[in-house]
C-alpha cells in the first residue's frame, strides 16, 4: 500500500492542560540506549559503552550482565539496540545490536544473539556483520525488529561518507536487513536473484533509520534521520528504494544541495517528513488502552524537539501533536511495558527512565 499525505497538520500540546505526571524511575544511566521489559517490573537496558544491565523498577536495583560484546564505543558507536526473541519465554534468547572493529579493524554494524541466564549471558554467536566498512563510527542504524514470520529486520545506516552507496545493492549501506533468527537467509528476500545483489537486503535508499517497528497486523514503519532537514518517516514494503540520497526533503549541513529533487520514478515518498529536523529517534505504535487518548497513534521520540509526536493518518492527510516537552530532554527512545505503560528514555551520559502516569 502506497499513501502520500499532502498535508502536515500541527498541534502542539501546551504542559498546562496535558495532565500528564512524570516519574523518575532509573536516573544517572551512562549512555543508555535501549529498554525493554521483562516483566512489568524489570527492565533490560544497553548503555553505549558496552553493558547490558537489568534493573527493578520498585527497588532501583540495578546489574549488569556478564558477557556483552566489545564494542567500539565513539561517534555515535558502541552498544546499541536489544530485542527479546519471539519465543524468549521458552529459549531466553535475546539480541543486541553494536559497532566494533571488523577483520580489517574498518568499523561496521554487528548483530548477536545471546541466551539470557540470570545476570550472564551464553551462547553469543555473531549472526550478522554488515558489509559497511567505515573508518568511523558513523550513521549505524542498529534497529532491530520481528517481523511477524519469525524473521528478523535491521537496520544498517549509510555510514555518513557513503550516502551513494544506499542506491547500490553490492553493500549494506543505508539498507533495511531481513534475516533469520540463526542469520540465515530467507528463501523469498527480494534480491536473491539479482545478480550481484547482497541476500540479505530488504530495502535500500535509506540513511541513518532510528525507528523501526511491526504493528501487530504486520505492517512495517521506520523512520530516519535526514541531514538538514528531512527527517522521514516511512511505510516498509520489501525490494522498495526509498530514494536517498537521490531524493530528499533536506540539504547538507554546509547549506549545499544533496539533490535537486523531491521525487522521482521508482523511489517511494514519505509518509510524512520533518524540516526543520526534529531527529526522531525511536517510534512505537501505540495498541495498549492504558492511555484512551494515544490509542492507535504513532509515537515518535525525537532528540532536537525534545517531544514526542503523536502521528495519526486520516482521509491522506497526517496529523501531529505534541507530546510530553515538559520533560524537556532530548529523548533516545520510547516503550512500553506489558500493561501498557510508557517510558521515556532520555539522552546523554546521565540518562533517565522516566514513567508517563495516565492521566486522572
């Protein structure tokens, strides 16, 4: 299904009449980048320098887990996203996302899957590494999400220095990832009769995509960092070229033009797109009735707005609100918890987890 949404609606919300209360659950976190939940109580959380920790939310207790890859933590490298397999109840098995120095000791993207025992894990096994060699840790990507068949996507950014590349398929620059659980191929990806394509490509034409999520009707939506403006956000259907850096909304952070054009034949448009920037950096699709209001919505975290944008489509058209700025932090990522409460995840060396109470 392709939409174009010729309208940007803005709503902006205003703290006096939001109603919503903040709580600090998890404060003075270093770097953290990630969460998801174990239980309502217990979380699990990477921080960039290359732990995986779990906490109790009701005691603050915090550990970290033995056995974490090693990672190259500078630029925007280091421990990344973390995801529990579908069937974690039954196989403990949990994958993390990272940059590190691959056999050439160029920096690229790695995926592993790991056995969560206690505060240890076990049986880590490398199940991809990209073919994204850069000399900095730059433009990774690093999101991970299941898709609805069991199998696994990622997503591998353009690496900054090699935004051309996305528009070729012999790389895994500015690619969405499709990949079995064991980092095998799936018998149908897209390209695995073009010659001289890579197997485990998905998509391709994207830059640095920080949100990545499947409703539970299946569908699939990420979005990414533009340069200057830009931002995008977008509906993910396999063998699509979502067009940079040959079409984009934004310019180089110079001024310069990237590209002369919005659109052009066989590259998809957004959903919608943000100038200026406001550097979403996680998204989920909110199907919980904890908060009736949210229900249904799309809710995107960002850095340089500090929010999060409530998006909603409707008749083409999209419609944005502004959530929860009073917190007034730049924002790495949002979740909920099994009983459909949010979190705020906060950025920077002293990072906080902070609980959205419903409103009264």
């Amino acid at each position: 299904m392709k939409i174009k949404f010729l309208l940007l609606i803005l709503l902006f919300s205003n703290s006096a009449f939001s109603n919503y209360k903040f709580e600090t659950v998890l404060d003075d976190l270093d770097d953290a980048w990630s969460f998801v939940f174990l239980s309502e109580d217990r979380v699990l959380f990477t921080e960039m320098s290359g732990k995986l920790k779990i906490a109790s939310l009701s005691n603050k207790f915090i550990n970290e887990i033995d056995g974490s890859p090693l990672v190259q933590y500078s630029g925007q490298g280091g421990l990344s996203d973390l995801a529990l397999d579908p069937d974690f109840e039954s196989n403990n098995t949990i994958y993390l996302s990272y940059s590190a120095k691959d056999q050439n000791k160029s920096t690229t993207l790695f995926l592993i899957s790991a056995e969560l025992n206690g505060n240890s894990l076990e049986n880590s096994k490398v199940i991809f590494q990209a073919k994204a060699p850069r000399r900095s840790p730059m433009h990774l990507g690093a999101k991970i999400a299941f898709l609805n068949d069991g199998t696994l996507l990622l997503t591998s950014g353009d690496g900054f220095d090699h935004r051309e590349k996305a528009q070729t398929l012999d790389n895994h620059f500015g690619k969405i990832i499709r990949i079995n659980k064991d980092g095998s191929i799936p018998k149908d990806n897209p390209f695995l009769d073009v010659k001289g394509a890579l197997p485990e490509i998905y998509t391709y034409g994207h830059r640095n995509m920080q949100g990545l999520l499947v409703t539970k009707s299946g569908e699939v939506y990420e979005h990414e960092h533009g340069p200057r403006g830009g931002d995008e956000m977008n509906r993910i259907e396999p063998s699509l070229n979502y067009g940079w850096p040959a079409i984009t909304y934004g310019i180089d952070y110079s001024g310069a033009v990237i590209s002369p054009f919005t659109e052009k034949e066989g590259m998809e448009q957004p959903l919608v797109y943000w100038v200026p920037s406001i550097a979403p950096s996680d998204m989920i699709y909110y199907e919980d009735d904890a908060y009736p209001e949210l229900e249904n919505s799309f809710l995107v975290s960002a850095l340089v707005s500090k929010d999060v944008k409530k998006v909603t489509f409707a008749n083409g058209t999209d419609t944005q609100e502004s959530l929860f700025s009073e917190v007034n932090e730049r924002l790495r990522n949002i979740g909920a918890s099994p009983n459909g409460i949010l979190y705020l995840l906060t950025d920077g060396p002293k990072s906080q987890l902070i609980k959205v109470l419903p409103k009264e």
